[in-house]
C-alpha cells in the first residue's frame, strides 16, 4: 500500500510536545491523537488480517511498525507505544485473552487471589514491550516525543475483578464496598507494578509517561477520592524522580477534577465534556491540559471540523500548557482524511500566534 507522505511539522527542535508539557513556549500548539494507531488506518488492518491482536503488542518489531504507522502519514509531534493496558498484568501471573477485549478467565475477586499476585517485573514479564519502545524511539526523529503508558489502578482493577469489560464494572464497584480493604490491596499491588513498568519504559527511551484512568467516571468523589486518586498517586509518586512528564486521563472526570489538581502530575487530559476554560480554572496554573475535540468531530464536514477545532483551541486560551489531542480515542471509521486535516490546521493556525519557541 502507497502510504501518504506526512506534511512536515513546524521546526521544533526541542520538541514542542514535551516543551508543551513543561508550560514551556512552542512554536505551535502539539497535537497527537489517542489511540492515534489503530483500527482507522488501513496499512493497521492489512496488518491486523495477519496477526491477532496480541501477537502485535507481543512482537517488538510489529508493535513498534503499528506505533510509527500514523507519524508517517500526518505531522504528529508525539507518539505512544502501541500495547494494552492489560498487557503488564500477565507479568504479574494474570492470563489475559482478547476476545476482542480483555478477558480474564479467573477474576480477581479475594484476598487470596490478590496475595497470590507476583510483583511485576518488566524486564522478566513483558520484557517486549521495553524492546519494542527501544525500537520506536531508535526511528523516531528527535523532535516527536515518545509516550509510555498504563492503566491507572482503579481502571485494571475493573477488568482484573469484572473479568470483561463492562458498562457498569458492578462487580468491581461492589468489591470497592463490601471489601474494601481487599480492594486497597489490590489497588496497592497494582501501583506499585504500574510504577515499575512505567520507570522501565522510561528506561527504555518513553520521553513522557501517561496514566489512563478509563473509568473515573463510574465513581462518587468521595470513592474516587478515597480509593482511584491515592492508587494513582503512589504510581505518579515514585515516578516523579524520573524527571519525565506524566500525564494523567480521567475519562468523564469533570465531577472529579478539583481531586486530580491535587496529583503530582504536569498535564491532565480533559474528555469533551468539560469545556478547557473550565478545566483550566479548576487545574490552576501548574498543570497544563490535553485536549479535548469530540472524536465524533472528525465526522463533520471540512469547514465545520475546522471551526470546532478553533472553537477547542479559543476554549484552551493562551497556548502555554496545551496539547491538542481528542477528548478520548479516535474512532475506527474515521477518515484518515479527516485527521491530516486535523493536524495541520492545528499546526497552521497556531503557530502564527505563539511565535517561535525561546
């Protein structure tokens, strides 16, 4: 297949991803997309009719060909290690199976089976997702800033204790009330394998490291503030010697936002039901922000998305401490088109108002 050559970004030769997540000038507001590999690409589908889905997280030189796939068709100024956020519990002794989700066999749902858990670590239990960031980092040019990531705790204690995924995650939630010392120590456990493996793809070459937290909008404040945001801090804790940027996502999480001011990260993604405006004057001056287009935007017609896409770049206000990204992952009938549009518009109509990086 004849692949579109990308429209070179604006020069950025610090990088304007990671200057961005420093609050530091950019020569352009950065854009990346979550799940920005994937499904909507056809050169990904040929490949998917070849291989399973885990075969190409499992198998270094395919995870790292499916990461670099959309940074040769549009002028990303990041990347993110393609993998599972399921992928580093099978190095702590959990099976896992894709069917298409995650499904574990055996749910985690007592203490024994929590105790029983092995400590992860990366070198020994995923050691291909580290080779396969050193591999994406190696072809990557200096200014595209490479993401590592993992599930946040809350969210694999959904899947692990659920078993599948779910609307409701009920039987999670229940464990969260009925045992919740169980649940903390499961929470516990997996912070400290999600700081471990985070630390090794840091190792590895992953430039910034981002927590997903899928389902922070299942919870009250109270239990959000109670079990999700300590699970997640003691991951960003240990993480913080590091020196790298971490991010944090917490899907339909505007009810939540004044706890997740309170990490110790640099940016927190904002979903599209939050306006910036809003996420910003609740986050406060310290954390920059991702986001946040509806992913059903990239649907409209041309001149629609383009005035979305400003009206999201307005709401961000002055571009210090922006990412553009969606407001969750990009949906797999989405027109390629539709993204290269998305890119460079970002890059074109930003870049005459932020001036060169200093």
């Amino acid at each position: 297949m004849s692949i579109p050559a990308r429209r070179p970004a604006p020069t950025a030769p610090a990088g304007a991803f990671l200057a961005a997540c420093r609050r530091e000038a950019v020569p352009h507001t950065p854009v990346w997309i979550m799940r920005q590999a994937g499904r909507y690409l056809p050169e990904y589908r040929e490949l998917r009719a070849r291989y399973d889905f885990a075969t190409l997280t499992r198998e270094p030189e395919l995870a790292a060909e499916v990461t670099l796939q959309p940074l040769r068709r549009f002028a990303l100024d990041a990347a993110i290690l393609f993998s599972d956020i399921m992928t580093p519990v099978e190095g702590m002794g959990v099976p896992v199976e894709f069917s298409p989700g995650p499904v574990i066999a055996e749910p985690v749902r007592t203490r024994a089976q929590v105790e029983a858990l092995r400590p992860l670590e990366p070198e020994v239990g995923v050691p291909f997702v580290l080779e396969s960031v050193r591999l994406v980092r190696a072809a990557l040019p200096s200014s595209v800033a490479l993401i590592g990531f993992c599930g946040a705790p809350f969210t694999l204690l959904c899947y692990l204790v659920t078993g599948r995924g779910s609307k409701e995650f009920a039987p999670a939630r229940v464990l969260l009330q009925r045992d919740p010392d169980t649940a903390q120590l499961l929470l516990a456990r997996l912070a400290d394998a999600m700081a471990a493996y985070l630390a090794a793809q840091a190792r590895a070459g992953a430039q910034a490291l981002m927590l997903f937290e899928s389902w922070a909008g299942l919870l009250s404040p109270d239990d959000y503030a109670r079990f999700a945001r300590p699970a997640a801090a003691r991951v960003l804790e240990r993480l913080r010697p590091l020196g790298v940027p971490l991010i944090y996502f917490a899907n339909d999480a505007a009810s939540l936002l004044e706890h997740v001011a309170r990490l110790p990260i640099d940016v927190a993604g904002i979903d599209w039901r939050q306006s910036l405006a809003s996420a910003r004057a609740t986050l406060g001056p310290r954390i920059a922000v991702q986001g946040n287009l509806d992913p059903a935007a990239l649907f409209a017609a041309p001149a629609v998305l383009r005035q979305r896409i400003d009206r999201v770049l307005a709401e961000a206000g002055p571009p210090l401490g922006h990412i553009f990204n969606l407001g969750h992952g990009i949906w797999p009938d989405t027109d390629p088109d539709a993204v290269a549009l998305l890119v460079d518009h970002v890059h074109e109509r930003t870049a005459s108002r932020t001036g060169p990086a200093r």
